[in-house]
C-alpha cells in the first residue's frame, strides 16, 4: 500500500455485498503483529487474508507467523531486539545504506521492506515465514518387516520428518493418497510382491509419476539395480544401513525431489498448484468425501476487469495483482486447502471438510479484504475486486460437474455486478 494525494482509478465495482452467518470458525486467522505510527501495514496486512495484531493490544502473540516493524516506531531497533528471539522480523525502512542493513541484521532482523512496496512483497515475506515451520518432509515407509520399520522411522522422525509406515503392501496406495509422501522409501525384496513390481503399481497413475521412490535393499548387482530403476525406482540405499546416517541421505534425495516437483507441478509466477495439478487433487478429494461422507466446497475465482489492469498499467502490474490474490488466498486459508492457480487470471480452491455456507462466509471475507488493497502503477493508485463461484459436494459428483456448478456461480456473481460470492442454485448432480 502507498500513501500521498495521488489520483485515484479503482476498477471495483460495489455490488450488493454477499452477507452470510458465521455458522463456523471453519478457517483460523493467522496473525501477524504490528507495530506502526498509523494504519498502513495493518490494512496490508488484513488485506492479504492475516489477522493484524497491533501493540495496543499487548505483546506478541508467540504464535505470529512475523512482527512487522515501522522504523520510525522503533528508531533505535530495541522492539526488533526483543521480538527477534521468538518472531521472524520484518523492519520497515527506507534506509538502504550496507551500514544500516548490518545493524537490523544484528538486531534480528529477518527482512527490510522499503516503505513504498506494495502488498505483493510483503505477501511473498509472509508467504516464506509461514512455510519455514511446515517444510518438514513426509516420507512414506513400505518394508513387510514391522520392527525395521519402525526403527527406520524412528531415525526419520527424530530428525524431524514426518513418518508414514506401510507393513502391508497391498494398503500402499491408499496410504500414498491419503499421507501424500515427498519420498517413498522400499523395501526391494517382500513377499509376495518385490518392490519392483510395486513401484509399477504406484507408476500407474499419472499423479504418482514424480514421486521418488527410493530402494532400500541388500542387492549389489549394478545391472538389477539398474533394471530396478528403469522400472520405477529413482535410487538405491544399500543394506544394512546405519539408521544414524539414514535421515541425511533421505533429506538429500527428498530435497532433490521436492525442488523438481515445484518445477513441474507449481505455476512459475505464484507458485501455486497448476491445472492439471490441481484436477488431481480435486478427483483424490471428492473421492476421500464420498467415502469419509466429509464436507467439501469448490470455489472459483476471476478478478473484475482485470484486461483493464493490463491495458492501463502493463502486464508487469497484472502481474503483481496476480501474485497478491495468492498470497492473499494462502494467508486466509488453511495449509490443508489447495489452492491453484486455474488460468490467466482465475483461481480455484479446494475447501475440506467444509459446508458450502461456512465457505460462503470464508470467500466473502477474503474477496472484502483483498477490495482493499491499494496498488500502484505509474504514479497511480487503484484498486481491483473479485468475484466467485461455489459449488459443494454430493455423493458421486464427478469433478467436471462440480468445477462445471462453481464457474457457473461465478457467472452469476459476474452477470449480478462483479465483486461478489455466489453459491450454485444447482447443488449436486
């Protein structure tokens, strides 16, 4: 957000607000806090989706995701000093001189945001923080020997990692589907089936194509493992392995592999879920609610007239637009939602286990609060809203038919006056 007496172009429409009862706390704000002469960072804040904590209320919370600091309300950096133990934090300044870039950086300063960046920058620092606590990484493990396996996962889980175990073979894609692994590790010789053989399993569905799969097996001929990973294994540890060693070498190879599936499953600019990323999740999702008999809402979402962006300002700031609606989605939602980015510029989320009226009352509050955010394009202020489309799932309901039920309760939230919630009038098949 900006400041100053600077002409003022908005391309929001004020339709009649969508109002709907808070029948759940279905999404739990996260908050930052903020300290601040006036009110700017406390608007950008709210207006990407985060609940604003201010000093009048208090101390931080220990459960901020970042303290936000003005540089004019903490001339001297004691406040960043004392946050700095327990929060990521963000000092705003001008002053970019190396000297001063030393003395916030010894005073626990995480990042400096220049007073005149917009929300799309601040969204991006809050977007990293949030993700630091949650990157631990899920490993899945598939060995028929119940005690070796729990004492690999006993070594994974002490170093931090999320640990899924499988004794069964036969249950592992059902475990694959529901834990979402970063990294299968498998036991090459089971009985019954070989892991080779049950990696060609999992290789059959497209989704599983880039998940690693990593062998853990005694084998040392070089010419079947190589035929190993021809079929479907990405690499080899060799038996037996020292468990003290076995976190770093799973860390390595999971890291490897989450870095190659952001390339291939994220959109470039937002980093969101892609298309056809997304329709996968959307098919696993509606199934798990068919059978769990959960709550789920399908929401679709178009920025108004955002042509008129690109023509005034140039697809640089349709850009920025763009990346901001992200951050926005991310900061008001759950980590458990998917969000992706669908095309151009529309969005869809995938809202589990919950009820179309509580995702009504949680899109509602996004699309107020991103309507007030204020970009800035050659000398210029403006302000771009939203509008949306939700659909919710019934039994059997395919994932044409639900995507198809929330674009066409987008349609009628555009064809009623743009920057507004619509719920499908068609519910179900």
């Amino acid at each position: 957000m900006t400041s100053g007496n600077k002409p003022n172009t908005s391309f929001a429409f004020q339709g009649n607000q969508a109002t709907a009862r808070d029948l759940t706390d279905a999404i739990p704000a996260k908050c930052i806090y903020v300290i601040e002469k006036g009110d700017e960072w406390q608007k950008n804040v709210m207006g990407l989706g985060y609940q604003a904590i201010t000093d009048d209320h208090g101390p931080a919370p220990q459960n901020c995701i970042a303290a936000i600091v003005e540089h004019d309300a903490d001339p001297n950096l004691d406040l960043c000093r004392s946050l700095a133990d327990q929060h990521k934090v963000i000092l705003v300044s001008d002053n970019d001189q190396f000297d001063f870039r030393l003395t916030a950086a010894r005073a626990g300063v995480h990042a400096i945001l220049c007073s005149a960046l917009g929300a799309v920058d601040l969204g991006g620092w809050l977007t990293d923080f949030d993700n630091m606590d949650h990157d631990a990484y899920r490993i899945l493990i598939i060995d028929d020997d119940e005690m070796l396996s729990q004492a690999y996962a006993l070594s994974l889980q002490c170093a931090g990692m999320i640990v899924e175990t499988v004794n069964k073979p036969a249950t592992a894609l059902r475990t694959i589907n529901q834990f979402k692994p970063d990294l299968v590790l498998m036991d090459l010789h089971m009985p019954g089936i070989s892991g080779v053989e049950l990696a060609k399993i999992i290789r059959q569905y497209r989704r599983n194509l880039s998940l690693p799969i990593v062998f853990l097996s005694a084998e040392r001929d070089e010419e079947r493992q190589r035929h190993a990973r021809r079929i479907g294994g990405d690499d080899f540890i060799s038996k037996p392995v020292e468990l003290d060693k076995l976190a770093e070498l799973i860390e390595i190879r999971a890291d490897r592999a989450r870095a190659l599936r952001q390339v291939m499953e994220k959109d470039s600019l937002t980093g969101l879920l892609n298309h056809a990323r997304f329709k996968d999740h959307l098919n696993l999702e509606l199934a798990r609610a068919d059978r769990t008999k959960t709550p789920l809402s399908i929401i679709m979402i178009d920025l108004d007239h955002f042509k008129s962006v690109n023509d005034t300002y140039g697809h640089q700031a349709g850009d920025e637009v763009i990346q901001t609606l992200a951050h926005s989605l991310r900061g008001a939602l759950r980590r458990t939602d998917i969000i992706s980015r669908y095309g151009g510029e529309e969005f869809a989320v995938i809202l589990l286990d919950t009820p179309v009226a509580s995702a009504h009352n949680v899109m509602d509050k996004i699309r107020s609060a991103f309507a007030n955010i204020t970009f800035e394009a050659e000398n210029l202020e403006y302000s771009v809203t939203l509008s949306a489309g939700i659909a919710t799932h019934v039994q059997g309901i395919s994932a044409d038919d639900i995507l198809k039920q929330a674009d066409d309760a987008l349609y009628q939230a555009k064809k009623k006056g743009r920057n507004r919630v619509e719920i499908a009038k068609k519910i179900g098949l």
